[in-house]
C-alpha cells in the first residue's frame, strides 16, 4: 500500500515493536499508531518518511531516546510522543520542527533542561511537557511564541522564578506550573494574560501577596492586581504554596459557582473546553 497517505491503527491491542515495514509507506503524511501495546525504540526506518505532517505514538509503551532524526520531519505539524517510556534529553533536532503546532512529550521519563530552542518554534499552539523530570529554569523566550495557547510543563522538578516573559502570550488561556520547585512571587504581568481560563502553579516555593504592588497604583482595594485582571478565569490554584496577605475581594464577585479541587482530583486536557470556576487556597 505504498500510496497511503494517512493510517490510523490506534485504540487496539498491537503489541511488539513497530515495524520497519513502515519506511515502505514514503508517502505517508499521517501516522497514528497511539493507544496500543507497541515496546521497543522508536524505529531508525522512520527516518525515510520525511512527508510526515502527523505522527501520533502517545500511549504505547515505547522506550529509549527520541532519536535525532526528528530534524528530516520539516513538513511535521502535529507530534504526540506522550504516555510513553522515554528517557533522554529533548534532541537538538527538534529545533528544526518549525512548522511545528502541537507537540506533546508529557508523562515520559525525559530529563535534563528544556531547551531554549523551543521558544523558537513560533508557530506552536500547545506544548506539553508535564510528568517527566525536567530541571532547570522555565526558559525565557518561551515568552516570545505569540501564538501559544496552551502551556505544561507541570510535575517536573524545575526551578527559578515563572519567567516575566510569559506575560507576552496574550493568546495563553491554559498554563500550568503546578508541582514543580519553582520560587519567587507571581509575576505582576500575569495579569495582562487577559485570555487566560486555568492557572494552576500549586505544589511549588511561590511567596508574597497573591496581589503585589504595581508601581504608580494603589491596589488596597485590589481593583488592578494582576489576578483581577483575568476576567475569564474558571480555575484558579495557588494551593500548597507560601502565599502571605489577603486573599483579592475581585476573587467573590464572580457570578459562576465557586467549587473546591480535591488534592487529589487531575485536571484534564479535555477539562479544558468545559466551563466552570474553580477556586483553590487552602
């Protein structure tokens, strides 16, 4: 079938490592082989399918490196690698995906720092890094993506203050830092993510007022503190942190119902399109 421009052999029961006969189908342009039992290393004959726009191996039990070959895939639009076995680094190779719109590598076993590069991936929606065992500071020019909507990098061990520059993201409506080691307080410019509908930093070293001061307004009466600001917020957590002052009076004027995170309960991706308020500060 060396004519197939799309296959889609996910939710089924394959197992085994995949096969090289892939690298037979060139033209392929959409690969998804997620929600299997698929073991092994991501195969070196994938390196020949260079018209790829999609490839989806999310929620196998793929192990090893992600290889560098990754830099031949500049057509890739959409990557899912997650809910794998993955250990390594974040290849230099992905600096070239810049056509890149989705990439998720969340709950591998990936270490190291998260690259600058990727904030050079200016064409980016939604990146997920969460659930792996990155360290290291969240890197600045994340900030720089004005197209990026979507950001998680939560369950690592990363470090540093939540960088100034993510107040840049205008179109950011999901942004979770939660469970990592991160320190100092919430940036002021937060604020300005006026798109913004969850923000989720709990589980983290984050200290000072939940409203800090903005130099030339008087904000006793919380009315321009950079929370405030988030008109469109449904959940908000900033539990398990070392927050001081007093809770922002802005917070119980929402109309919506005001509902209570169980420690335990996970937030979805999917949880992102639903709509409700969430308020979490134990």
């Amino acid at each position: 079938m060396s004519e197939l421009r799309g296959l889609s052999l996910s939710f089924n029961y394959f197992s085994g490592t995949i096969s090289p006969e892939f690298s037979k189908l060139q033209k392929l342009q959409v690969l998804d082989l997620s929600k299997n039992y698929l073991h092994g290393e991501i195969p070196n004959s994938f390196s020949l399918l260079t018209n790829l726009i999609g490839l989806d191996l999310s929620n196998n039990q793929l192990h090893g490196e992600i290889p560098n070959f990754f830099s031949l895939f500049t057509n890739l639009d959409y990557l899912d690698l997650s809910n794998n076995q993955l250990h390594g680094e974040i290849p230099n190779s992905f600096s070239l995906l810049i056509n890149l719109t989705y990439l998720s590598i969340c709950q591998n076993n990936l270490q190291g720092f998260i690259p600058e590069f990727i904030g050079d991936l200016s064409k980016l929606l939604e990146l997920q890094l969460s659930g792996n065992k990155f360290t290291g500071n969240i890197p600045h020019k994340l900030g720089t993506n004005g197209l990026l909507g979507y950001l998680d990098v939560s369950s690592n061990k990363l470090s540093g203050p939540i960088p100034e520059s993510l107040g840049s993201c205008k179109l950011l409506g999901f942004l979770d830092l939660s469970h990592n080691q991160l320190t100092g307080q919430l940036p002021v410019n937060i604020g300005k993510l006026t798109s913004l509908r969850f923000l989720l930093v709990a589980n983290n070293n984050l200290i000072g007022k939940i409203t800090p001061k903005i130099t030339g307004y008087n904000v006793t009466n919380f009315k321009n503190s950079s929370i405030c600001n988030l008109v469109d917020l449904e959940i908000l957590d900033l539990s398990y942190n070392k927050f001081n002052g007093e809770v922002p009076h802005c917070l119980g004027n929402t109309s919506t119902q005001l509902s209570v995170l169980n420690s335990n309960q996970i937030i979805s991706r999917a949880s992102f399109h639903q709509h409700y308020f969430l308020l979490v500060i134990p």
